[in-house]
C-alpha cells in the first residue's frame, strides 16, 4: 500500500490487503483479446486463427500489433502476400472462434468446417469473416522478432463495424458486440461489455 505524504514523499508498507502470490515470469495480462487473424495463402486459399497477444499500438499512422508463432501458416501467409485482417467474434460464435485456435490451416479449410463466410476485404488481399460484428483491414508494416514469437505490426487501413452494433449515437456499443475476451491462466473465455464509469471523468476527483 503506497501512502501520499503532503510533502511530496511516499512510504511503503504491507498490510493484510496487500497479499499477493508470485507468479514468475509468464506471458499474462487481462483482459487478452480474442482476434481472428484473415490471410490468403499463396494459392488464394483463405484462412483464419485465433491470437491473444496482441492491441492497438499506434494511432499515427492508427496500428495494431499481433504475436504470431513463425511456424504458423498465418505467418507464412501475411509475409507474402503482406496484409491480414483482424476479426472480432461475437460470443455467439465462441465455438466457432475456438475450432479456429484449435487446428491448423495447413490441414484443415477452417471456413468449410464451422461454416463461416470468408469475405474478400475491399482495401488489402485478405479475407475476414462475415459472420464477425467487427473487422479491421491492415496492410504489413512492420515485424519484429522477439524471442520464438514474431510481432506483426499491421497499419489500420479501414474498420468495418456492423451497423446492427451500433447505439443510438451511432458509435459501436459493446454490448451489442459481444466481444469475449482469454484467460490464460484458467484457458476460459469470458464476456465484456457491462459499462462501469466514463474515460477522462472517472478519475475527476482526484484533480480537486
């Protein structure tokens, strides 16, 4: 517990309320996003996996960021053809999402399996799903390798959002989105979307 001193100085001590359990060095945080990652292979074979590690990481130029184990048949797809697509699933299609994390594109066609529609974006060579509320389409722009992993940068060029999602004020509402999110720890899915307070307004009351 850290204790705020007018003077500026902070203290640190240990109370009951301040009990907490090492984990080591582990690849966790919270929430983890669930996102469909779109590609073609070279024979213009659409295929789509699930990938937890990842967000948005830039905003000029807008950018999202998705770790991706170099073996996958995704990676191969987005270094040659240099474009993806992120899909949002909606809870409703939990099943469906998690098939995709669980086989490979090498073996099976994911989209002839759960029966989702590959749709071919309009500004990249990748496809994402139609079923799926939120899409966005991204064009290679950067990769880096950390370790095993390689981070795939992917430039934003266009985020298409289902109407039937939208809130009366027109901005995305998710709760109409469904989006879920990973739980590495307990490898569960569970479901966002309860508002509990306002960005930039929440935290007034410390400003006084």
């Amino acid at each position: 517990m850290v204790n705020h001193k007018p003077s500026g100085i902070y203290t640190i001590r240990k109370n009951s309320q301040d009990m907490k359990r090492s984990f080591g060095a582990r690849p966790i945080a919270y929430p983890l996003p669930v996102f469909v990652i779109g590609s073609y292979d070279a024979n213009g074979k659409p295929d789509a996996m699930v990938a937890a590690w990842g967000g948005i990481c830039a905003s000029e130029p807008p950018c999202i960021s998705v770790t991706i184990n170099p073996n996958h048949q995704t990676f191969k797809n987005i270094i040659e053809s240099k474009a993806f697509t992120v899909s949002i699933p909606d809870k409703k299609y939990l099943e469906e999402t998690d098939y995709c994390g669980m086989v490979s594109g090498k073996d099976r066609d994911k989209f002839l399996d759960t029966g989702l529609t590959p749709v071919k974006a309009e500004h990249v060579p990748a496809p994402y799903i139609g079923e799926f509320p939120v899409v966005l389409e991204c064009r290679l722009f950067a990769l880096h390798e950390i370790g095993t992993a390689r981070q795939i940068i992917g430039e934003i060029v266009d985020v298409k959002i289902d109407e039937m999602v939208l809130g009366t004020d027109g901005k995305p509402d998710l709760r109409k989105i469904g989006a879920f999110a990973f739980d590495v720890m307990k490898m569960e899915y569970y479901s966002l979307g309860t508002p509990i307070g306002r960005a930039w307004d929440a935290g007034k009351k410390f400003k006084q």
